[in-house]
C-alpha cells in the first residue's frame, strides 16, 4: 500500500522572529495543528546562522524584541548575536512551540494544488500537505558572494561572513575584506588587533552614525522588571527615535541635514588622517542605503595595519588581489562583507497556482499585498514580503503586524467555513501602484546611490514607503472584501 502523506492545517517556513511570533499567536488563537519547518539544527534564523565576531543588532534591544515577551534583562542597549538567540530560545520555550519544530527539514518545493486546494510540500525529510503555507524565510537567508576574475583561483582561506570560518586563526595574517556592509562594519574592529595586516576593499563609503551602546546597571535590569510602564517608556522612546528616521527616507530628503551632521562630526573625531578621511566619507544622501551605528569601525581604520583600498578589484590571483590602477596586495586571507541576496532562494519553491514561483513574479517587480499575501498564491501568506519592510523601524515592529494581520485572517476563514483565499488581483495592483507613487520622491531612489533597497531598474525593491505605525493600522484587521473567498 502507498504511504499515506502526512496533512497539516497550517505550514510555516522558518523559525526565526517571524515564525515563533506566529506561532505563539496560532497557538494562543486555538490552532494547533501547526508545523514550522526549519532548515538549521536549532531555532533563530539570522541570529542562528551569523556567528561573526562581533555580532549584533543595530536595533536597540528593547525594541528589537517581542512587544508581548518584554526582557528586562539586557545585558546592553544593543543586543548582541548570542543573547539574542538565547531570548529568542526562552521565548521559544516559555511559550511551548519547539514541540512545532521540524529541525533540519528545508523546504525543497511547495506547489499549490487547485483541485483539492491544498499546498503539497516536499522537504528534505519526506512530503507533507497543508491548508495553509506561511513563508517566515528571513530576507538575509542567503550570501551574497562578488563577481570578480580568479576568485575561483585564490589558494588561501576565503569565506563569507554569514559562513564564518571559527577554526581559522587570522593571528598575524594578511587579511582582505572586501564590502562595507553592516556586517564588515561589525567584524573588522574584532579582528583588526590579532591581523597583521587588514585591506579593506570599498566600493561605497557607509554612512557611519554614534551608536552609543552601553552596559545596562543592575538598577536600570531591576526598575524595568519592576516597573512594566518604565519599560513601556523606554521602548516608545526608542520606537519614536528610530521612526524619525522616516523624515529622511520618505518625506523630505532636507531632513538629512542633521543626520548627516552626526556622521560628519563622528568622522573628524575618530579619522584623524586627512587623505583616509576623505576616503570614507560618503558621496550620497544618508538614508540611500542603509546607515549603520558604530563607534568602533573608523577607529579601526584609523590604525597602522589598516589600509583602505576604493581603487576597485581587476582579479584575485592565488595570493594576491589586483587592483585596477594595477597595485597588487598579498593576501592570506579573503573575508567577503558583501552582504546578502535580497530575493532568498526559497522564492524559487513556491509554485502558485498558475505555475509561476514566487521568484518569477519577483523577477517583473517586487510584488505582494502589504508585504502578507500574494495574488496567485491561494491560501499563502508571508512576513517581510515586497512592501512589508520599512527603513526606518524594527524589523519586529513590522512582523508583530503582520502577525497580527495573518492570525485574524486564518481565524475570519476558520469562523466562515471557507477554504480557499486569495488576494483580488487589483486590490493588489493598486497597493503596488500606491508604493510605486509614494516611492518615487524617496531618498532611497533619489539620494545618489544604489543598494539592496533598489531594483536593478532603480525602483523600490520591497520598503514601505510611509510611517510604520499607518503600515499597523493598516494590518491591524484582516480586509476580508480585498480577498476571494471560498466556501
């Protein structure tokens, strides 16, 4: 006899913030016939997978977290990579969702299937079925590698920062970073002392901002565990901070005068050589691309064994890297700070239901319907799709909403009796047209650079474009009229 495939109602890819948030709020909605599917051996996502010295979110912590776990116990205002994964696990576990878990199951394909209007899945560990898939794939899943002549040839150490080599001792060598990104900006004060010697490859300047992070005293720990309206106020007073950031991005570029101003002033304190000063300073709009918080990366420029090359690559040879203007630099070592694939591969394993991936509908423009839904895709839903990330707030703010938007919709289905659901294709062409309008004065596609927040045709590649508490009134109630709905 055939083996019988195994039904689920609800399907969720990935355990990070995304799906252990849903996954509390299914349960504590009364559904639990839930599985989360995981690729890893442990639960995190991003904070799972980034182990690289000096780790950390760029989100203070205490808004960087779930608004219903609160933790008062930070050890800083910024969290770093393991105390991070270690409140997402206690999170995890208070909350008795790991019994959900499916570790080291990746998700090989998921196709709909119109006739019996279920999603049929393959992962690594067999076939499944469910009424309803969620995609809680994080955005920075996937390395981004350069493409640069002889990479393949280089007979020295060479990794990515997302795939970072432990068991490689960078003491006294001869180490080349090539990218700028957040991650760079994190790692290169970490290994800059024990290296003797670091190239800093640049293609753009960051924008460099105070980061002003500190120890938390035992006294602030206890007040906030104490008193839950202090917490309240320090997590609004972060919340109102980083929200403002929106002045820039999306109302009116003049607003980066003063953020630029910060960047300036950190730059003449902490880079005193006039010739490598003008080197890292940014030729584009803060706010273009991501700005990052650091008081420790231009210190560490600043120091003899550093050298910052913006010259830009030719070829990398078996122990050297060559640089256009025809310099070559020996190299031990190669460690790529190039960030991150925006469109994360799974994209390519959702089928909907006319055949199409995920990835083929990406490839015409970032497309979705509030960064939650998809038309073509029945019964699908998403965190962080095209339009649900902002630029100028916590990228939990957001999940937390979109939580909240796809909990009300599966309990509107569950009390219907339907089951099938999908968003009206011009209810979804006209939110699309709505972030196109909105996008179009931004400093992210007008500030003079280009980035992950753009598409190779200089579009929006997925941020939303306005406040971030307008983008939770509008997720605040599952909008049944903007969905076909079947019984």
């Amino acid at each position: 006899m055939p083996t019988r495939t195994e039904h689920t109602h609800i399907a969720i890819v990935g355990a990070g913030f995304g799906g252990i948030g849903l996954a509390i709020k299914l349960r504590e909605a009364g559904f639990d016939d839930l599985v989360v599917l995981e690729r890893a051996g442990d639960l995190g996502g991003t904070w799972q997978a980034n182990t690289y010295p000096g780790c950390a979110c760029d989100v203070p912590s205490q808004l960087y977290s779930y608004s219903f776990a609160p933790n008062p116990d930070w050890s800083r205002t910024y969290g770093k990579q393991p105390e991070i994964l270690d409140y997402l696990r206690s999170v995890a576990a208070k909350h008795d969702v790991v019994r959900h878990i499916r570790f080291d199951t990746e998700l090989v394909g998921a196709r709909w299937d119109e006739q019996v209007s279920r999603w049929r899945i393959e992962t690594s560990r067999g076939q499944l079925t469910a009424d309803f898939l969620i995609s809680s794939a994080g955005v920075f899943a996937e390395a981004k590698y350069p493409s640069l002549p002889g990479l393949e040839t280089f007979a020295g150490t060479s990794f990515h920062s997302l795939h970072w080599n432990h068991d490689h001792d960078l003491t006294g060598q001869r180490v080349a970073v090539i990218g700028t990104g957040a991650s760079a900006v994190q790692f290169v004060p970490e290994i800059q002392p024990k290296v003797g010697q670091l190239t800093v490859f640049q293609r753009s300047a960051p924008w460099i901002v105070p980061r002003m992070d500190r120890r938390t005293m035992a006294l602030e720990r206890m007040l906030l565990d104490h008193v839950p309206l202090a917490q309240k106020a320090v997590r609004g007073t972060w919340y109102t901070l980083i929200e403002s950031f929106g002045l820039v991005g999306f109302v009116d570029n003049r607003f980066r005068h003063p953020y630029e101003l910060l960047g300036r002033i950190q730059l003449r304190r902490q880079i005193r050589d006039r010739r490598l000063r003008e080197k890292v300073t940014p030729d584009y709009m803060i706010g273009c691309k991501r700005a990052i918080f650091s008081d420790a990366y231009l210190p560490a420029l600043d120091q003899p064994n550093v050298e910052v090359i913006t010259d830009p690559i030719a070829e990398v040879r078996p122990h050297s890297i060559v640089t256009w203007a025809g310099e070559e630099i020996p190299v031990d070592t190669i460690i790529y700070g190039t960030g991150f694939d925006p469109r994360p591969s799974v994209f390519d394993r959702f089928i909907g239901r006319k055949g199409r991936s995920m990835a083929d509908l990406y490839q015409q423009r970032p497309q979705s319907y509030l960064g939650t839904a998809v038309a073509e895709f029945p019964n699908f839903f998403a965190t962080l799709a095209p339009f649900g990330a902002a630029g100028n707030q916590s990228a939990i703010y957001m999940i937390e909403s979109q939580i909240t938007y796809i909990v009300d919709a599966l309990k509107t289905v569950r009390d219907n009796g339907a089951r099938r659901i999908e968003v009206r294709k011009h209810v979804q062409d006209a939110f699309l047209r709505e972030m196109s309008e909105r996008s179009a004065s931004t400093v992210w596609l007008t500030g003079g650079c280009t980035s992950y927040y753009t598409t190779t045709d200089g579009g929006n590649s997925g941020l939303y474009p306005n406040w971030s508490f307008e983008y939770r009134r509008r997720t605040s109630k599952f909008d049944a009229q903007s969905y076909e709905v079947t019984v």
